[in-house]
C-alpha cells in the first residue's frame, strides 16, 4: 500500500472542512437564478453580520491573456459580484456572514433581487452570429485566430478527405471534496487555508485582485484534498470575498462549497467544444494534412487562461502523425453559461477525439487496418515538429502502438461481435516553466520543500525514492512539504500530468545542489548531525514534453435499451520511468473511467432559458460501479525523458486515450457514425 492512503482510508484524513479556526464566522453566496438579464434592485439581509455587493467590491478574476493574442481580443473579464448584469445561472451577486453556518439558508431567504430577464445565448454554434452578451463587444468571439502551417498547396493533391463534426457536451470536475477556503489577516498579512492543486496559483490569484503584495499572503494547502481535476487551480470570486470580509470583521471566514454550488459555479465544468475538420490523404494511406474548425465555448467569461481552449486544442489535433500541413480556424466564444474550466486533460482528450476519429474514418474509406494506417503515419520515435510549429520530444511511439496491437489482435479473435478499436495520441506534459525545491538538513533527516499541491497523488513517497537514490540515505531520513507558498521561493502547481515529472526533476536538482554545497557525492548519518542547517534551493526549468498512449476498448451495447458497457480496456503508455507502479496505475485506472463515462453517460445540459438540467451529482451522469469499465488493463513502457526525473506524466492519459478509444469502439459495435458526446441511449436504441 501506499503510505499516503493508509490515514485517508482508515478516516485519519484532514480535510479544509476539518479546520475550523477560533471565532471562525462562515461566508454565504447569493447566485443568479437566470441566465442572462440586468439587476433592477437588491435587498440586503439584515441579521447577517456582513454583507457584500458590486458596490463593495469592485474586482475582476484575473484573464491572462498572452500578448499576441492581446491585440485582437475580445476580453469580458468576469466580476467578483455581478457588477449590475448576470451572464449565468450560479453568478455571484450577494455574499453575507454569519455565525452559524447551519442558518446561511434562512439568512439568504431575507435577500431580495429583481431582475429584468433576457434572452439567453446557450449553443457555441449559435453564439457567433448572435446579439452579444457583452454591452460595448461587437460579437460573442473572444478569439478568433487562423493556425497556418505547412505546404498548404498538398490540399490539391489529396485522393480522399474525410470528416467529421462532433459537439462534446460539457462535464462538471466533480472532485469527491468540493472547494473550500478559510482565511484570516494577522496584521496586514493574510492567512489563508485553501482545498487547492497550486497554492501559488492561489496567492497570484489573490495577490492581483486585492492588490497587494505576494509576501503578505501565506497560502496553506489543506492536510488532504479529495481531488481536483483541474478545478483548484487558481483563485476563485469567493476566495476574494473571504478575504474582504475577513478584513472588515477582523475574524476568520470560512466558505466551503456545496456540491450544488460546483454545479453552477465558475470553472467547474470543461469540455464544451465543436469540431468540424478534414483530413486529407492520397489512395495509399499517407496523410498529407488537417484542415476544419474547432469552437471553444468559454462561458460568460475570459477566465483565467480559459480563452485559449480552442487554441490549445487546435495546435493538438495533429496527433502523432507526419502531417504535412494544418489550416485550422481557432475560435473561443461567449456563451450565458458558467466561465469553463480545466476538466482532466483538458484539450488534450478533445484533440485525440479528432485525430483518431479522422485517421479510423480515412481507413474504413480506403478499406486498411486501423492498426496498419496508424502506423504508415506514425511520427516515429525520435522526435517530431508539427505544421503548427508544436515541438515533439522523442520517446515510444512505435513501441506502445506494437505492445497494444497485441491485445487489439487478441480482443479481435475473442470478442466477434463486439465493438473493438486502437488508438494512439501524444499527451502533452505540462512541465513547463519548471518547478521549485528546496533541500534542507534539519533535525537528523534532510527536508525537501515544494510549493505543489497534491490532491490525491503519492508524492511522497516518490519523491523520497528519487531524493535517497541522489543523497544516499535511507527513505526514513528523507521527509517531503508540500502544498505552501512559505516554504520555496516559487512554485507552479499541480495540473497537466505535470508535477511527479517536473517536481520529481526539481527534487533531484535540488538535492544535488544540497550535496554539492558540501563538496559531497551522498550523505551518511554524521552528515546529517555535522551538516545541520545547510540548504539549497532551485528553479528546475523546462520545456513541456509528450507522453505517447496506445489504447484498445472492447464496447459491447444492449441494442434494445442502447446501454453501452466497456467490457475490456487495455491502456499501453510511455511513462519515461516508473517511479511509482502503484501510482501510475491508479492514475491510468482513474482517467480511463473518466474518459469512458464522457463517451457513454455524462454530460452538463441546458435547456433554452440557460437553466441546468442537473440538479445532483447523479443527473450529471457520474458514473457508478455499474457503468464503468469491467476490466480495465494498464501496461507501460520507459522511454526516458531528457529530464532529470527521466519520467513522463500520466496524470491525463486515460482521459485522453479513453474518450476517442470508447468513442470509436462504440461506433463499430453499433455500425454507426455519431457526432456528440454523450452518446446517449436513445441514439444507439434508435439504429
């Protein structure tokens, strides 16, 4: 077992919601009911001790938008409290504190809000051509960007082109633990205990909006936090609030989020785009290039760096193949929905959805083996620079594509009547800018401090492994801090398959630097006594890399009830190194359910007024044990990576390799092409 699981699943876990500071009072968020409209009037409670509107904040969440992209832009920056309009339903407009969290409902009953409701803007599609949603924009695009590269002059010499349109509905993140933030300023520094994956993406966050300087706020990742996918990256309108309202009543304030309120709330959901591309090809096979559109709903709101979804996914949709040009329309649009987020992969599953989509229609047109097209195509082991300029590191492609063709030829003879596909990506690994450690000799053991926030992952106990292979001590001489801003200089965060790889890179520079400060290749027991006190602290830097994937499904469907099951998944990854067996099959495990349940079951609707048709973790098609996978296999090779860890993140390649895996194999049990994820039971009942 895993020493990080044993407190967690005997009950001995602390969590944000187990933290409750002296004198603490609790936050309340009043939300929009509607979708779209204008504020006529506000009623404040009066038995609460505080409350807060527009008129007492006056504060934007941070849209970081990258300087070529500035010049073009279309930017609606979404408001800490609705500044007079509301642009979704879950918007905060009121907050208020009280003493009893178990009365925030009553008190809420005491607020009144008139609104003038308006026509709302719900469909991506739709939202190009409509009335903005933002007064003064002259359109619902955010972005609107041509990506060129390439002998675009191939188009001509294309023997076959197929398409594909598919829309993939939204998703909520859906951690087990919701979000949740306590904070409290001791003089003019604030405090702040947060369920976060990057603490200092937390304290960047607070730092621009309340303006004030990053050394008078200490983030604290909470003990434990049930998990992220991507929704506990930054900072957040009630974090903010927190934070005002602990500053006018001189106490601390805790806001912990329902699961109701993540349904609706700002960047709890991802997915949400339309794809319409082609791919191009001559009659034996070679792809010559990828040309179509790809359109990113963002919600109400530039958020963050959400406004570069459809960029991100565009760059990707290239896949692991020898293209030879790319001409694709990058679109991120406004629509009355929350502001999107980062759901696991986060691009990444929506890229291979395209590509592999493509390469299986190409090769059911041209009558090849899936398995043999993927390979004629295949970007090799040595590296690769798409048209789109997107710089490929080497590692295992052809190996993972020959070890999951074993079980593809295998599941083929076994299962005749089922639907079965292979498919192959490249997940990018965020590893860039880099990371920071710090190495530390103190009280007989050696420290080693980062600023990530793990959110399920057993950093350390890989981290341990790789600093005693470095320092020479036993495990037990070696502890691990993670999770604050006070302890390093700086940190990014984790997200993006990124931190065992990264942080597992800085974690080994730092421990270099530790002994070199020393003139020592290892430690031993008297060093750890002679040497007390001694540090040394880095910045390991690096450019992102790829994780190359090869996955097979076996989809078997009740044609009758059209329920689809995945009977068998074998997932094949280059993990670089292994650092921790245990880890990366959880890891795959995980994303391979949640790229499955996207394909078969789960999905955030809205009917025309921009209300959620779910109203419950459960309408939202989470998935039990009944829809998921049976049988799910992880398998893994190593090619190492240039970095210091020689490791490959896997933290997103179930995702990634699920969603196009289940997708196709459920296409050839029903005999039938789809273009919309879920796909629902009626739609297979229907064939």
């Amino acid at each position: 077992m895993i020493q990080e699981h044993l407190p967690l699943i005997t009950g001995k876990g602390t969590y944000i919601d187990d933290i409750s500071p002296k004198n603490v009072v609790y936050l309340h968020v009043v939300r929009s009911p509607i979708a779209r409209g204008i504020i006529k009037s506000i009623s404040r409670p009066e038995s609460a001790l505080l409350s807060l509107t527009w008129d007492d904040v006056k504060a934007y969440i941070p849209a970081r938008l990258f300087p070529d992209l500035a010049k073009t832009a279309q930017v609606a920056r979404m408001p800490v409290l609705a500044d007079g309009r509301v642009n979704f339903v879950g918007q905060p407009i009121l907050a208020f504190v009280v003493e009893d969290r178990y009365k925030t409902e009553d008190v809420a009953e005491e607020v009144s809000i008139d609104y003038e409701e308006l026509k709302p803007i719900v469909d991506p599609e739709e939202a190009i051509n409509a009335e903005p949603i933002h007064p003064g924009l002259k359109s619902n695009i955010s972005i609107d960007q041509l990506l060129e590269g390439g002998n675009l002059s191939l188009k001509s010499k294309a023997d076959v082109v197929v398409r594909r349109k598919i829309k993939q509905h939204r998703i909520v993140s859906n951690p087990m633990e919701p979000k949740g933030f306590i904070c409290w300023w001791d003089n003019d520094v604030l405090n702040v205990y947060v369920s976060t994956q990057a603490p200092f993406g937390v304290r960047n966050d607070l730092r621009e909006i309340l303006n004030i300087p990053p050394e008078k706020i200490r983030v604290y990742s909470a003990p434990n936090v049930g998990g992220g996918f991507g929704n506990k990256s930054g900072g957040y309108p009630e974090y903010v609030l927190a934070a005002i309202a602990s500053k006018k009543l001189g106490r601390p304030v805790k806001w912990i989020e329902t699961r109701s309120e993540m349904l609706v709330n700002a960047q709890s959901l991802g997915r949400g785009e339309v794809s319409d591309m082609k791919l191009y090809a001559t009659k034996d096979g070679e792809v010559l290039g990828i040309e179509g559109s790809v359109i990113a709903n963002i919600g109400a709101y530039d958020y963050g760096i959400n406004f570069f979804t459809s960029l991100f996914v565009s760059r990707l949709s290239n896949g692991p193949y020898k293209m030879k040009f790319a001409s694709i329309r990058a679109m991120s649009v406004f629509t009355n929905t929350p502001p999107m987020g980062f759901y696991r992969g986060a691009g990444r599953p929506e890229a291979a959805l395209i590509h592999e989509t493509l390469i299986e229609d190409l090769a059911e047109e041209l009558g090849m083996d899936p398995v043999e097209i993927r390979r004629k195509n295949l970007i090799g082991d040595n590296g690769y620079v798409t048209p789109l300029g997107v710089k490929i590191d080497p590692a295992g492609y052809n190996e993972v594509l020959n070890e999951a063709e074993k079980y593809y030829r295998k599941a083929k003879e076994t299962h005749k009547d089922k639907g079965i596909s292979i498919v192959i990506f490249s997940e990018i690994v965020r590893t860039s800018p880099g990371e920071g450690a710090r190495a530390q000799i103190k009280d007989g053991k050696v420290y080693i401090y980062l600023g990530i926030g793990p959110h399920g992952q057993a950093y350390g106990s890989t981290f341990k492994k790789l600093a005693s292979e470095v320092l020479g001590i036993s495990e037990d001489k070696i502890e691990i801090v993670t999770g604050t801003t006070e302890t390093v200089k700086e940190g990014i965060g984790s997200f993006g398959s990124r931190a065992g790889t990264i942080g597992g890179s800085a974690v080994i520079a730092a421990s270099r630097e530790l002994l070199s400060k020393i003139n020592k290749n290892s430690l031993n027991e008297e060093d750890l006594i002679k040497y007390e006190g001694v540090e040394a602290e880095v910045f390991y830097k690096a450019d992102d890399i790829f994780a190359p994937g090869a996955h097979v499904a076996v989809v078997d469907v009740d044609k009758e009830t059209g329920f689809a099951k995945v009977l068998e998944y074998y997932a094949v990854d280059d993990v670089g190194r292994v650092m921790n067996k245990e880890e990366i099959e959880g890891q795959i495990i995980g994303g391979v359910l949640q790229g499955a349940s996207q394909v078969i079951i789960e999905a955030m609707r809205y009917d025309e007024r921009g209300i959620p048709l779910c109203s419950s973790i459960a309408d939202c098609g989470v998935p039990t044990a009944l829809e998921s996978p049976l049988k799910v296999y992880p398998y893994y090779i190593e090619y190492p990576s240039q970095l210091l860890s020689k490791s490959r993140g896997v933290g997103e390649a179930g995702t990634t390799g699920a969603l196009p895996a289940v997708f196709i194999a459920l296409e050839k049990a029903v005999k039938k092409k789809f273009n919309v994820t879920p796909v629902d039971p009626w739609l297979i009942a229907s064939t």
